[in-house]
C-alpha cells in the first residue's frame, strides 16, 4: 500500500508575514517592495487572483484606509459595493465586497479585507467572475492564510511564542505543530 505524505506548502515572505501557499496555487506570483509597503499578488487558482499588501506602520491610519479603500474602488469601477466588519479566528477585519467591476469583466467580483496587526495595515481580497461554486471555501482559505501569517510575525516577534514572559522555559518548549499543514510551524 503506497503511502500519501503532505508537501510542506511554498512561503512567500511579504515583508515581516510569512505568507505559506497551499499545494493548490497555480503560480507563485512577485513580491513587490517600496520603503514602508509590501505587496503580493498572484493567481491562485485559474480564474482567481489574489492580492497582498502590507503598509508598516498605517494599521491605526483611518486616512490610509479610507484611501486605499477609494482606490480600490475608483479603479475597480463596481456597480455596487457592499461593505461589513467581521471577525475570523478572533481578528477583526473590515470587509468591501466589489460587484460588477466593469474594469475587470462582465460579472467580475473583488472582495478586499482590511485590518490592523502589530501595527501594520494588511490589506488581502481576491478577484472571481461570478458565480464562483468555490467562493466561500477561497475566502476561508484567503482569510485562513493571512491570520496564520499574523500569528507567525507574532511567533518569531516573541521569540517562540505569543505574550510575554522570560526566555529560558519558553526557549526549552518545542513550538506546537498543526495537525493542518497549512498552520505547521518550521
């Protein structure tokens, strides 16, 4: 009987957040840097492109947001734009859903996340053409993937693990491991 073995997934470093792509991405995409930004896009899967950007230090900017938010907007060109907080795994995010991008194509969607880690501003979405059977299972993989590139800058800001405290007990315990490839740490 052969046995099946995971792949330790590919990592993109998007300045300090340690992006990893699961086995299912269709092209590595480029990292771009300019002083205070980072970004990253690709196609993640056929039909799909994905987006990252780190701005250092804007995450408490409501200026900043607000303008990347009209960017986006005025560049997309949706026919409606809906808007809503919401929280995954205990992190806030504001998030824009673009309908009808005329700039992209006919029926194209782009969903864009915004939030705050360590001070930083993190911007996320992904573009489809709707309908996309696949839409919900891609923002939870997209959300997924960004909160465990959050959690990771905060694993190796602390030296091994998240919150305060001395080193020499944290320095002796090994960091757990995820039964999900996606979240295993190195």
């Amino acid at each position: 009987m052969k046995r099946m073995t995971m792949m330790e997934p590919k990592i993109v470093h998007v300045g300090p957040y340690p992006l990893r792509l699961p086995e299912l991405w269709y092209e590595e995409g480029d990292v771009r840097e300019k002083p205070g930004f980072f970004g990253y896009n690709a196609v993640a899967i056929v039909g799909v492109s994905f987006d990252f950007y780190v701005l250092v230090g804007r995450g408490r900017d409501e200026e900043e947001r607000r303008r990347h938010v009209d960017g986006f907007v005025k560049g997309k060109a949706p026919l409606r734009h809906l808007r809503e907080r919401t929280s995954w795994q205990g992190m806030a995010f504001e998030q824009h859903r673009l309908e009808e991008c005329t700039k992209l194509a006919p029926g194209a969607v782009y969903e864009l996340f915004l939030c705050e880690a360590y001070g930083d501003l993190l911007l996320f979405g992904f573009g489809f053409v709707a309908p996309l059977e696949q839409e919900e299972s891609l923002r939870t993989l997209f959300t997924t993937m960004v909160s465990g590139a959050i959690v990771e800058r905060g694993h190796s800001l602390h030296g091994g693990g998240a919150g305060g405290g001395g080193g020499a007990s944290r320095a002796a315990a090994k960091p757990k491991r995820s039964w999900w490839p996606l979240f295993r740490w190195r």
